[in-house]
C-alpha cells in the first residue's frame, strides 16, 4: 500500500473539517458584528476593527464555496447529509385531512413560519429598529409627524379647528390641503 495514499484522504478530511469549523467561526463573527456594531482595538499597537458585517459574511461564503469545490460527500462538521434531509423531512411532513386530503399545518410549522417572517422583517428593518430616533429624510417623513401629532393633539382638545391646522396660518382647512391620514393617526394617537 502506497504510504501518500493513506495521507492524502486523512489531510483532506482534516482539510474539511477546519473548513467547517473556519465558516461557523465566520458566521459567528457575522453575527456579532451586526447585532453589536462591531469592535475596534489596538492589541501591541496593531490596529484591529470590524465595523461592517458584510465582510465575515464574505469569507463565510468563500469558504463555503471552496468547501463544496474540495468535498461535496461529506457532510458539514462530519454530519452525514441524509441526516440533515431526514430532519427536513420530518419538519416538512404535514398531516393530512382524513376526508378532504388538504394538508394540515402543525403548530411547530406555524411557529417556524412566525419566527421565520420576524427574522427576516428584523433583518430588513434593522437600521431603523436600531436608530429609532433616525430620520432618514428630512421632508416627507417630518412632515408625517407633524400630520399625526396635529391630529393626536386635536383629539385631546377642542376638536372643532380640526381641519384648521398651524402650518399656513390663518388660512382656515390648511389639512385638508394634503393627505391628512386620519386612520394612522388616530391608530398612533394612543401611543403619541
């Protein structure tokens, strides 16, 4: 038996496992950094900062893609694959109506469709839901607050200047000159 043979699917094997455990350590890195905003220090001198979250995600992906470039039969971290598809087929499997034949959604499916829309609404909305005191434009958006907070301060008092609004004094209906969102208004009138 040829000795480099022998070494050779070894050194591979440890070559994708160091992989495996490199892409979750770079996903982990991902993970702090957005949620944190990242981190800078000066260890010896040496500058070190991670401010944006793009980046370990890139190497994540490179590493992946290098990964599936090198071993397509192994499974990540030594898991075999039909573990992971037995898995999402068990989660996936619906139970069927016994006289109609629909598919029955679980409660564990309606909680992971749930947790799946949060997740994604927190990842598209996280720079505002983390700067709610942002305005990102200083036109329409202002203008809006000024909208809810007329309306939200009229129905605290005397409704009759309702439509009379401050904004082009003493021109009389000067909210009805624009949208005047009365539902979202008084949907954030409790909360203003």
């Amino acid at each position: 038996m040829d000795p480099e043979r022998s070494v050779k699917p070894h050194s591979r094997h440890t070559t994708i496992r160091v992989l495996d455990w490199l892409i979750l350590a770079a996903a982990l890195v991902t993970l702090i950094v957005r949620f944190t905003g990242g981190f800078y220090a000066e260890p010896w001198g040496l500058r070190v900062s991670m401010r944006r979250f793009e980046r370990p995600l890139l190497v994540a992906a490179a590493l992946i893609l290098l990964r599936r470039w090198l071993d397509r039969e192994t499974g990540f971290l030594g898991i075999p694959g039909s573990r992971y598809r037995a898995v999402l087929l068990a989660t996936v499997r619906l139970d069927t109506d016994s006289l109609t034949g629909v598919p029955i959604p679980s409660r564990i499916h309606a909680a992971a469709g749930a947790i799946a829309l949060l997740v994604v609404g927190l990842g598209m909305y996280w720079v505002q839901l983390s700067h709610m005191e942002w305005v990102p434009d200083l036109g329409d958006p202002l203008f809006s607050m000024w909208r809810m907070g007329w309306i939200a301060r009229q129905l605290s008092g005397d409704p009759r200047p309702f439509f009379d609004a401050n904004i082009f004094y003493p021109t009389p209906l000067t909210l009805t000159f624009s949208d005047s969102m009365l539902l979202p208004s008084l949907l954030a009138a409790p909360f203003l």
